[in-house]
C-alpha cells in the first residue's frame, strides 16, 4: 500500500526524534506528505495567575507549554529536513493520544506513526500510553516504531 499523508507525533525527545526519521524516510520513499504534531496541556489558570505574578509576562509561553510543543515542532521539522524531506508541522492543547487521533481524523491521514516509548514495564496497564491508545482507535494505519 502506498502512503500519501503520513503523520507523527513529537514530544522532542530522542525516542520521538527516531520516530520522525523513520516516518521521514518512508514519506520520501512514497512520494508522501509529512505531517508533525506535539500536544500539550494547560495548567490550571489559577497557578499560571500566580507564576505570571511570581515571574512576569514573558514566561507565560514556558509556563504553559506552548513553547515546548513549539520547540518540539521545530526540532521535528530540522530532523525530517535532515532526511530530505519537509514536514508540515503544528502543535496542539490537549492529551497526547486523543490529539493525534483527532488529526488523524481531520488531515485524512493514511498512516500515523509513533514510538513505542511508553509501552513497557506495568505503568502502561494503569495509566495507558499513546501508543497504546492511538494503536487501538486511529482511523488509519497505526506504525509503531521501536525507538527505546
């Protein structure tokens, strides 16, 4: 099967960094697009009210997130360049799993790519993963990448 529009998620780090390049050299293998998302969740206003007091305004994108899914994006988009391909890249408010799928949905993707980090050792059964999740309800093709 021939992939058009592939998806893969980032966090940023090393595992997600392997992920990418995999999902890189399988987009220019296909002739397909690339896209990159990395979620992120707000905190409660109540403690950014008081981080903001405590630290000033020009901390409100660390304090919520935003600029580590942004740094996180950027970082995905260098690697994917390194492996001869350009990524269409964004990030997202809200639970890792539920925020690729959601684009999955939306962007009509063929194949969604992850790491596996996450799916060891008992943690997974109590809390879950994103692996885990978007393996059990993507609307498409689901690669796992063993990155760990």
């Amino acid at each position: 099967m021939a992939y058009k529009r592939i998806l893969v998620g980032t966090d940023g780090s090393a595992t997600a960094e392997a992920a990418i390049r995999h999902a890189a050299n399988l987009a220019k293998q296909m002739g397909a697009d690339l896209h990159l998302i990395s979620a992120y969740s707000l905190p409660d206003p109540k403690q950014v009210s008081r981080w903001v007091q405590e630290a000033g305004q020009e901390f409100v994108g660390l304090i919520t997130g935003t600029t580590s899914a942004e740094a996180a994006v950027d970082k995905g988009q260098r690697t994917a360049k390194e492996e001869g391909v350009e990524a269409i890249a964004r990030f997202e408010e809200g639970d890792a799993g539920e925020v690729l799928i959601n684009a999955a949905e939306r962007e009509n993707i063929d194949l969604l790519i992850v790491g596996n980090k996450g799916m060891t050792g008992a943690k997974r059964f109590l809390l879950g993963s994103v692996p885990h999740k978007v393996s059990h309800h993507a609307p498409c093709d689901v690669l796992i990448v063993h990155t760990t």
